[in-house]
C-alpha cells in the first residue's frame, strides 16, 4: 500500500503560481495529479514515469503547467504557472502502473488539495 501526501494548494490570483508537491510512502513507477472542480467530473492534468522521460499533459494545462519528480525523494512536483480561474478545483496525487491519462491505471490516490484561483 502506498500512501500520498500532498501539499502546496491555495489561494491565489490570476496570472499567478503555485507549486504542488506529493510525498510518496514507497516508490512507484509512475506518479500524477488529476483534478476536479466543482459540479464538474474529475479530469487528468499531468503524469510523469519513473525515468521522468515520458511527461504527459492534458491540453488545457500545457505550457503553463510542469510535471517534475525526485526519485530519491520519492516525491512529485506540479508547478503551476498563469493560472486560471478555471484551474480552481481539487488536484489529486496519484501513483501506480498509470503512464496514460486513465484514472483507473492508477492505484493509489492522495486525499487531494484545494487550489482556488481569483478572478
């Protein structure tokens, strides 16, 4: 069983960053972070492998947002750069097989962190 620590989610303006991170309790091959706003189904945002070669994007973060791990750390980055209103949601740490956008190909989630950004 691997547990998933988020932190890093808040309130912010925007145009503005936050960066989010996700402690992993043991290592897995792949690590991710989906996200779900109000009223709306849950969505992928972004994923990274175990090599951090293979870096997948959903088309509405890419170019503004960038995936990053630390293996020794056992830990993974989201930052989130010109942000949007419509980025506010819940974004949920993943982990597991995972290396696509299916949220079953992930077994492990964290408890999710808000993100809220201000018009």
């Amino acid at each position: 069983q691997v547990q998933l620590r988020e932190s890093g989610g808040g309130l912010v303006q925007a145009g503005g960053s936050l960066r989010l991170s996700c402690a992993a309790s043991s290592s897995t091959y792949s690590m991710g972070w989906f996200r779900q706003a109000p009223g709306k189904e849950r969505e992928f945002a972004a994923a990274i492998d175990w090599s951090s070669i293979r870096l997948l994007y959903a088309d509405s973060v890419k170019g503004r947002f960038t995936i990053s791990r630390d293996i020794a750390k056992m830990t993974v980055y989201l930052q989130m750069n010109s942000l949007k209103p419509e980025d506010t949601a819940v974004y949920y740490c993943v982990a597991g097989p995972g290396g696509t956008m299916r949220a079953r190909d992930y077994d492990y989630w964290g408890q999710g962190t808000q993100v809220t950004v201000s018009s």
